[in-house]
C-alpha cells in the first residue's frame, strides 16, 4: 500500500512539474511573439518617417534637372549622377546645381525626421527606447564615387580618391549652410572608383559611375 502511494505521489509531483514547465514556456513564447510585435511596430514607425523624407522630396524635385528622388532599404537617396553638376575639370558645383542642392536643403530643413522629440513619438516608441537606453539618429551622409579612368598626376586634382572626396565635401557644404541643420548630422566620404555601379567598360558605364550620393537615415543607437 505504502508503495502505491509513494508512485501516485511522485506521479502527482511530475505532473505538476510538467505543467509548470509548459506554463513557463508558454509565457517565454508569448513575451517574445509579444516583444516582436512591438519591435515590428517601431519599426514600422520608423520606415514612415524615412518615407516621409522620400515622398516631401520627390514632390519638390520633380522637375529637378540634377537630382533624381530614390526610396531604398536604407532610406531616402538623393542621386546625382550629371556630369554638369560640376565645373568641367573639377569639383565645385555648377551655379545650377548649386541652386537645386540648396532646394534640397531648405526643404531637409522642415523634414520632421530631425525634429522629432522623444516626448512626441508614440507610447510604444518611447518604451522602446527607455527599455535600452537608446537614442534617435538621423543622418544625412555625403558619399561621392568617379570612373576608373586615372586623373593626372601633375593636375590639382591628384587622384580619384580626391576629386570623389571634394565632391562629397562641396555637396554636404552647400546642404549645411541651406538646412540650417546641426552638422553632428552630416557625414560624407570620398570613394573614388572603387565603388561602381557598373562596369566601367563603356561610356555609358563610366557615365553612370561618376556621381554623387546624398543617404538620408535614421537609426535607433545606444545613447553616449
């Protein structure tokens, strides 16, 4: 008897282990499917105010001669890819280039993405960020590129590396100074022809190679 009653006992104890356990996974799943969802609503929180960016840019240069409007995975991409934008043989921008770039900055400036305050973003934004600490980032990086063909070693212009540099700087100076936005914003970087497009081959491809790209972004990022 005292048998029987030890293996029922144990059998209870099991049982009510197994049923702990299966709440205990029961409710680590439903954090995580519940953790995910609110991931997924700040992400999508996120795309919209990038999408914001796109949608106010490409209707204000839409008939733009220099700029084409691009929406892309990492956000707002501003291409100028004309081989007037700039002075012939240098890195200055041209007068009508320079006038469509400070059109871009003057309406970079009124984009809700850089004046957004964490007191205005939706409950779920804010808990997300408190949760880890984290701070929201906007960008705006200046990223300039040329064709494979060498530049002379006599001319001012040294190499590829510094003409796609000084590009990339002309550029970011001119949306500076129109946007009035703070400059920790910007960032810029020369690549020279080590980043294509396209095969350099052809006239065409070189073509497509020789530009400039403006990357609006924003991120969430641990705070300093």
């Amino acid at each position: 008897m005292a048998t029987v009653r030890s293996e029922k006992a144990r059998s209870a104890w099991l049982f009510s282990f197994g049923d702990v356990l299966t709440l205990l996974i029961t409710f680590f799943i439903m954090m995580i499917v519940l953790n995910k969802g609110e991931i997924t609503k700040v992400q999508r929180w996120s795309d919209i105010q990038l999408k914001n960016v796109y949608e106010g840019l490409a209707d204000e240069m839409q008939s733009a001669q220099f700029v084409e409007i691009e929406y892309q995975l990492q956000g707002t991409v501003i291409q100028v890819n004309n081989d007037n934008a700039f002075l012939r043989g240098g890195y200055d921008p041209s007068p009508a280039f320079e006038k469509e770039l400070k059109q871009v900055g003057d309406k970079l400036r009124s984009m809700a993405l850089f004046k957004v305050q964490p007191s205005e973003m939706p409950p779920y934004v804010q808990k997300y960020m408190e949760a880890d600490d984290l701070v929201w980032r906007p960008e705006i990086s200046i990223e300039g590129h040329t064709d494979s063909d060498a530049i002379d070693p006599n001319s001012a212009l040294r190499n590829n590396w510094f003409l796609s540099t000084m590009r990339a700087q002309a550029v970011m100076r001119i949306l500076f100074s129109a946007s009035g936005l703070d400059q920790s914003l910007f960032s810029m970087a020369g690549y020279g022809e080590h980043r294509p497009k396209v095969d350099n081959d052809s006239l065409q491809g070189k073509a497509q190679n020789r530009r400039v790209q403006i990357i609006v972004s924003a991120t969430f990022e641990k705070a300093p």
